[in-house]
C-alpha cells in the first residue's frame, strides 16, 4: 500500500488466517479484522461495561466502549504521523478491551481471586478467548478468525510474554504467535493510544464527578502546563470549557511526545521491515524519558485522588462482592447456569471445566445483567 513507512505490516506479506479464508478486496485483512470486531456482540456489550464508573452512575463519564473508540482516534493519529497501517492499528485499539468482565477493574480482580485454584483470570488472555473461541457467529469456525498479525498485537501489545500461561499457552502450542518478542508498531501505537486515553479521559471524568478539582492538577507536569495554556487561551470562560481546553491540551501533549520520541527511535534503528520492529531491543513506539515519568505521575494522581476515593471505592467494593459471589453461587451449582451455559460447563460442581465456563459467562456481562443476574439468584422476589 502506498504511504506506508518500511516497517509497517503490509497485507501482501500476512501470515494469514488460522482457518484460510479468501480474502476481499477492495478490504485489506486489517480492514476486515476491524469490521469483525466492530460486528461482535462483545464490542456491542462495552457500551454497558464499567470504565471508572458503574453504568448507571452518570450518562456523561466514559464505559469501556467509548474509551475503545477515544484509543482508535488516538491510536490513528499516532500510525498516521509513524507511516503505520492504520486500520491494522485501530483493529488493535478497537479489540483491547473485549475481555474485560462487568466493573471494570473490580470485577476483573473478583475474577481472578475465584480463578485462582484455576489458573486466575486476565482481562488480556480473555481477550484472546473471546476472539479465537467465544464468538459464535461463522459457520466455519470459532471465534472471529483474526489475522494472525492482529492475534500477535492484541496478545503482546504491552511488549514480549516471557511466560505464558493459561489459554494464552495453550493458544499459542497451536497457532504460535512468537510471544517472545515485541509485536508490530502498530500494536506498540495502541498500547500507548491506550494509556494516553486512560490519563485524558480519567482525569476529565474525576473532574466532572468532582473527586479533585482543576486546581489539583497544577503541580502535575503536562497537566500543569495544560492547564496554564488553557487559562490563557480561555479567559472568563466557564468552567466546563475551561477542563475541556485542559485535557484536550493534555492528549496533544501526550501524542506529540509518542511521535516525535518514536520518530528518533526509528531514525536510530532504521528498520528495512517489520521483522525489524520485533527483533529491536525496545519498543520502537514510546514516550520520551521525561513524558513516560510525567505519564507515572499522572498514573499516582489518579490512583490517589479517583481509584481510591471514597465514593469510587464503595461503588468497587460493592461490585467486586457481587462478582465474586455470582461464580460462587454457579459454581457450587452448574445447573442454576441457562442452557447452552450448563451445557458447556457440565453437571459437575466445582470443576475446573465448570470454572472457566462461568468465568467465561460472567466475563461476557455487562454491568446490568451481572446486577440482574445475581438478583435473580439471590432475591426470591425476583423471578429467575
């Protein structure tokens, strides 16, 4: 394709498709990777699943889909700027969090400590489940049959699995997806599309919710700097615009750091390809010394001021007991699973094979079924 750096993944050199497809032009596999996602029931699902807040806790603070949607914006711009592909590169960003169970980070621990006797559970190798396993929608297979390119960035997107374990393990004794090096640029572009939307976008709604206050943020660098450059361009302004002019400043800063930091990366390494990229000794797509500290400082603000407060941590605390009292309760009795959930999981409680499977149907909740769910387990008011 035309106005592709060197080492970008072209489709003409793809390793192709676990179960071989032709493939559809005018559509590249990336674009078609994409559109599958986009088409999935998980996708679909995230617009009902917890970023910070509980669904049902404002109609304006961010759920797990439009933060997918601010990563591919980000993540776009990045490719873009880097000579990337960038339908490869938003198929990355649009499938990162597919795996993720209801609640956010609180489910996802309740998860894991009801997993644990089982290997525990990770919102990243569910991902991988739901794409090579859990969807149904192909007559010929499983799952959504993704390039292999896309199953490599969506599985090492935070860099080189040195030991693999569970479904990922397992996965990969079938389709190896060379979990010992670093995966594309691409994959590297997402996963810092990934944490700039993060930061931008928790910082906006601990905002919004009140948890801090705009003045707290002026002794956070690139924030401080924001927020000072904000002030100038928007006197007299109300508030709300003057946060807004805040974090749109801190995503500029922040993506302007990822590419020109890369760019000196690349200029260095001089990759004729991507086999390159993944044989490098560092990622290739990166933020700066000074901004990866700055993007730490942020990280602690965040975990001091929204994680941990309060009101945030009574709503988690709630949610994660809910969680985990939803696997205790089905996996004591399979049976209380529906249809083609008890099928899968068999008659036998307790069992490792009944474990996953619930795992698997709690995971693919949104907020407000799981809440459902457990009422109709627990509140003999409720029809089951």
């Amino acid at each position: 394709m035309s106005g592709l750096a060197p080492w970008a993944v072209r489709p003409e050199t793809s390793r192709g498709r676990l179960h071989p497809e032709p493939e559809a032009p005018p559509r590249s596999p990336w674009q078609r990777d994409r559109d599958r996602v986009i088409h999935s029931s998980a996708f679909r699902k995230l617009q009902y699943k917890t970023q910070v807040f509980v669904n049902h806790e404002g109609d304006f603070f961010r759920t797990r889909l439009t933060h997918s949607l601010e990563v591919a914006q980000i993540a776009r711009s990045v490719a873009r700027a880097l000579g990337l592909d960038e339908d490869l590169t938003e198929a990355l960003a649009l499938a990162h969090d597919l795996g993720h169970p209801p609640f956010g980070h609180s489910g996802e621990d309740a998860l894991h400590a009801a997993m644990q006797p089982f290997g525990g559970f990770d919102h990243n190798a569910q991902s991988l489940r739901v794409v090579t396993l859990l969807e149904s929608r192909y007559a010929g297979f499983d799952g959504l049959n993704l390039t292999w390119e896309t199953l490599e960035g969506l599985v090492k997107h935070n860099g080189p699995v040195a030991r693999a374990a569970g479904y990922v393990a397992e996965y990969d004794r079938a389709h190896p997806l060379e979990l010992g090096s670093f995966p594309s640029a691409e994959a590297q572009a997402a996963a810092l599309a990934d944490e700039i939307a993060y930061h931008s976008h928790d910082l906006d709604d601990g905002l919004r919710a009140e948890l801090f206050a705009a003045e707290d943020l002026a002794h956070l660098p690139v924030a401080r700097e924001a927020l000072a450059a904000a002030r100038r361009a928007s006197l007299d302004v109300p508030p709300a615009r003057l946060q807004h002019e805040t974090i749109r400043r801190v995503i500029d800063a922040l993506v302007s750091d990822v590419i020109e930091e890369s760019r000196r990366r690349l200029a260095k390494l001089d990759p004729p390809d991507v086999t390159a990229i993944r044989r490098a000794r560092r990622p290739a797509v990166a933020f700066s010394k000074p901004m990866a500290e700055a993007s730490g400082m942020v990280r602690e603000f965040l975990n001091a001021h929204m994680y941990r407060h309060w009101r945030v941590k009574r709503m988690t605390a709630k949610a994660r007991r809910l969680t985990g009292e939803l696997f205790a309760l089905l996996h004591a009795d399979p049976g209380l699973l529906p249809s083609e959930w008890r099928a899968r999981a068999g008659e036998a409680p307790g069992s490792p094979r009944a474990a996953q499977t619930i795992a698997d149907y709690i995971a693919g909740m949104t907020d407000r079924y799981a809440m459902q769910e457990h009422r109709r387990l627990t509140d003999l008011s409720v029809p089951g």
